[in-house]
C-alpha cells in the first residue's frame, strides 16, 4: 500500500476508536491467523463483585473480610478491588454517611506477586491474599479440607476463588464473580468468521476459564497460566508458524502483548498495557478487534 493509503487507514482507524501506534502496523494487523484473549478485563468486564466469604471452622466471616480487604487495599487488580470494596462496605459507619477511605485497619507494609497474590502486614500480622497453590508452595500454609471442597463447589459454579491466610494458618475463601462482557460473544463469532482462530488464556482457574469460553464460543482455553507463561505461549504459537495477536489489559499481559506480532490494549487497561501494545481499543469493546483487521484487509487489499 502506498505510505498515504497507510494514512489514510490509521485515521480511519481512530474514527472507529481504534488508536494505532504507526501506519506499518495495519499491515502484521492484515496477517494475523490466531487472537489470544486475556479473560479477566478484556472478554469479561473486570468489574468484579464479592460473592461469598467462607471462613474456616473457629474463625469469624467479619475478620476474614476485614484483614483480607485490608490486605488487598495495596492492590489494583480486579480480585482486590472487589475485595477491599466489599470489606469497606462491610465497616460499619454511622446511618447516613459514606465508608470512610482508611476505616479498615491499615497496611504496614505491602507487596504483590503477579497472577498469585498479596502479601501484607496487618495489626503487625503478616496477611497472604491469593491462589490456594500460591499459599500452599510459597508459604506452606494450606487449606482446610472443608474449605478445599468449598472452593471446588463455587469455582464449579463460576466463581474466582482466593484464599485468605494470617500468622501462617488458612483463615478462609472469598469467591468473586465477574461477568461477560455484553459483546464479547458476537465478536468472537465474527473473529471466526474472518478466519481467526481465538483462544482464551488466564491466570485464573480451569473451571472459571471454561464457562467464560463456553458463554462465548471458545473452545482452546489455556487457564492457570503466569504472566511470565503467557509469552511463551505466544511464542510456542508463533513457532507453529501462526501469527499471533494479543489482546489485554493488565500489568500481567504486557510481555505477552510484547511478543505477539500485533498487541492490542484495552483502552481502560493499565498504562503498562497500552504502552507494550501497537493498538488500543478506546471502547474497550472486543467488536473493535473485528473492525481493525476489516479495516487492515480493506486498507492493503484494494491498493497494492
Ligand atoms: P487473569 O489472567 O485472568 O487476568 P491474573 O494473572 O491477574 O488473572 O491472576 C491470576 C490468579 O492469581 C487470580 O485468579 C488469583 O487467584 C490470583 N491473584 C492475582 N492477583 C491477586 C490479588 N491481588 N489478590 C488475590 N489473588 C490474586
Ligand atoms: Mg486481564
């Protein structure tokens, strides 16, 4: 295509709120076989809700809330937020008045571990937030087998499942939904329909994984995978000979975004997110995908 096509293309682009970072990049969009989509933010809306608090035997729902909502204050991620709003919520405040920002207890010290969870010191406890493995392998604190069979029973149902751990003993679950986003489902059918092959790719778990791909129509799920995972399955794809699009929002996307022959961001994702990508979806919306490779095709077919 000629340089001017390109240009002519790339505004068009940001007319459909598609921001794209150079004219050449229309181009790897025109080629892509394979879109990897991140689940949490990107094909649901990574808005999420606290569903349930199951303390374990002896322990108080209110202190699990509490510490863990404490914990997660330091977090930006969709599970943390959920849970700290929920423990805010939970804080009991004069009729009339708003939770207070500060009124849960507060954090001492703070550090996150990417796609497994938080480590926090609380009321001078030192408080783990995160995936029921993490907690098992990094910290040797394991779960309860009644809240094992709990957590199997709402992951089942849907729900994304963190374990709550203070002074080295499992204190509880906490499950938390989120939903699919509204037209995740039809642009995965018109991503098929132009010939692309998606995939769906998440730190979370198999079970959640697997419902969020049957309600829109994916059928490679590649679930409990790490940050550092996510890229070498971009690059294992690559090796296959497919070229690879990625689609995310997260701290925990950027490398793979990176690696893949077209990244495409999220417009509400992070900043880290955005910068590692060639495109940002202003909407946020996964029909957007759809008119960036139409707009590829369109743009470099008709002029070659
Ligand atoms: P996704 O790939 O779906 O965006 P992440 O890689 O961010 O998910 O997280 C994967 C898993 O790691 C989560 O499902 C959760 O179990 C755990 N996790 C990550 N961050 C946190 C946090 N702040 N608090 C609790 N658990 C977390
Ligand atoms: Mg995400």
């Amino acid at each position: 295509a000629t340089p001017m096509a390109l240009l002519v293309g790339t505004a068009r682009g940001a007319q459909l709120g598609i921001l794209i970072k150079g004219p050449q990049i229309l181009e790897s969009t025109r080629r892509v076989d394979t879109i990897l989509l991140d689940k949490t933010g990107t094909v649901t809306s990574g808005r999420m809700s606290l569903a349930e608090v199951v303390p374990a035997a002896g322990e108080s729902e209110a202190e699990v809330l509490r510490f863990a909502g404490a914990a997660e204050s330091g977090s930006e991620h969709p599970i943390a937020r959920a849970i700290a709003a929920a423990a805010l919520a939970a804080v009991p405040v004069a009729e009339g008045t708003a939770p207070v920002a500060g009124a849960l207890p507060p954090l001492e010290s703070f550090a996150s571990t990417q796609g497994l969870g938080v480590q926090a010191v609380v009321d001078g406890r030192l408080v783990l937030v995160g995936r029921s493995a993490w907690l098992a392998e990094q910290w040797a604190v394991e779960l309860p087998d009644a809240l094992e069979r709990r957590q199997v029973e709402l992951e089942a149902a849907g729900g994304t499942v963190v374990a709550v751990a203070w002074d080295r003993v499992a204190r509880g679950i906490l499950s938390v939904n989120d939903t699919v986003k509204p037209n995740s489902a039809a642009a995965i059918v018109q991503l098929k329909a132009l010939g692309l092959r998606p995939v769906l790719l998440t730190g979370d778990n198999e079970r959640v994984a697997r419902a969020v791909a049957a309600e829109v129509g994916i059928d490679d799920v590649r679930a409990g995978v790490l940050p550092a995972e996510k890229a070498e399955i971009v690059r294992a794809l690559q090796a296959e000979g497919r070229v690879v699009a990625m689609v995310g929002d997260g701290v925990n996307d950027a490398v793979a975004l990176a690696t893949a022959d077209l990244g495409i961001a999220m417009g509400s994702g992070t900043d880290v997110a955005i910068e590692a990508s060639d495109l940002t979806l202003v909407r946020s919306d996964l029909v957007a995908v759809v008119d960036a490779i139409r707009l590829s095709r369109r743009t470099l077919g008709t002029i070659k």
